[in-house]
C-alpha cells in the first residue's frame, strides 16, 4: 500500500466520468442504441451502470462476451452516436467545475486522466469550459491500443514530464478501482471519491476517500471555496 498523500501537490491526475462529470445517462443511452443497432437484447439499466468507467473494449468483451470483430463494430456504433450526443448528456457535479477552476487558480499543473477517448473528453471540458484548466488532457487513444487506466496514467505523466512538471508529489482522483490501481502501478497514490460509480470495496484500495467536494479542497490543501458550487 502506498502511504497516503498530503499536500502541497506537485501535480494532480483527475478522473472524468464519475469523478468530474455525471456521464452515465449519456453512455447508457449510446449502449443501449449500441445493442438494438447490433440486433441484441439490451441489458437492465443497474448492469448498464457497470460501463461507466472502465476501458469500453474490456467491457464489450468482459461484460458483454463479444468476440474481437463484434466488438470492434459496436465501437464504431458507439462512438458515432456518443460524439453526436452522447458526450453531451452528462453534468458537473456539485462543485467540481470550481474545484477544478480552483486547482488551475492554485498554480498545480493538471491531467485528465481517462479512458474515455481524448475527443470527447475534450469536447465534455470544452462544454463545461473548464478545459482551458488542464495543462494537458490525456485519455485513451482513438484506435484503443492506450485505454487500461495504467497506460492512460503513464502517458499523463508522461506529458506532464515534457512540460517540465515537477513528478516528485503526485495524487490521482477518481471513483473506480481501475484509477486506483492504474495510479498505483506508477507509485501514484489515489483519493477516491465517493459521488462516482464506485462502491465501498474499490475505494478501500485507495490511499484516502473523500465524501464531498469540500472535503476533497482540503485534502488538496485548497482554500474553501470562494464562489458558488458549479
């Protein structure tokens, strides 16, 4: 187990879907036309919930027991309808928008670190204009060979080094047991948070839990916010 992080951070890895952003109405929806596009029963809303969060690939095999072909059709099912709407169906949760505008205020150069793909991360950060917060914005690749949590974290740091980023007291934020564990392959210790789509047994692998976003300002060594929650 890595000990638990502290402040003052040198830089700050931050997960999206679950941790940033509320996604799951738009991913269950683009799953779901997903699988009436390819002629199969849809699943329940609650094992739907299972996507959100790790590598989709994994999930059209591991969840969904699709062969390569098949899944490689879905995925481009998928991402014609999640960039056409999809993407845009999430939303902040309470206080994030400032608690990222507040990192960026604090001078901590900032990562995205997720496996969704960096377009429409991208196109997400733009809509809630808190893209201009990140130094860099890393998720998967568009052809999916970069999509485990660990290759996505690694070339985070990555980015970060080529810019000069003091690596010596990094933290990753994020919700699911692939950010805790991809953090931890590279010695990166991780705060979960507990709003996402995680439950109690991922979380106990993580360095600290927050359960709120003031909470999570503090164990930043944020000041309190100074402006509504958006």
């Amino acid at each position: 187990m890595l000990p638990a992080p502290r402040p003052p951070f040198s830089a700050i890895l931050l997960d999206l879907d679950g941790t940033i952003t509320d996604s799951a109405p738009g991913i269950t929806d683009t799953l779901a036309y997903t699988y009436e596009q390819l002629g199969m029963p849809v699943p329940a809303y609650e094992e739907l919930l299972r996507w959100v969060g790790p590598p989709i690939m994994d999930s059209f095999r591991d969840l969904a027991g699709m062969d390569r072909p098949t899944a490689e059709r879905a995925l481009e099912i998928y991402r014609a309808r999640y960039l056409d709407r999809g993407a845009y169906d999430a939303t902040l949760y309470p206080g994030m928008g400032t608690l990222v505008r507040g990192i960026a205020a604090a001078g901590i150069p900032l990562s995205l670190a997720t496996s969704k793909p960096e377009l429409p991360a991208t196109l997400m950060l733009e809509h809630f204009t808190i893209a201009h917060c990140f130094t860099v914005i890393t998720g998967a690749s568009a052809d999916e060979t970069r999509s485990e949590k660990a290759d996505v974290v690694e070339e985070a740091l990555r980015r970060l080094r080529l810019g000069d980023v003091d690596l010596s007291n990094v933290v990753m934020i994020g919700d699911r047991i692939h950010d805790i564990e991809g953090a931890a392959e590279h010695g990166v210790p991780t705060i979960a948070v507990t709003w996402g789509y995680g439950t109690d047994a991922e979380r106990a692998h993580a360095q600290l839990v927050a359960s709120s976003t003031d909470e999570l300002r503090s164990l930043l060594g944020l000041p309190a916010a100074a402006e509504p929650a958006a």
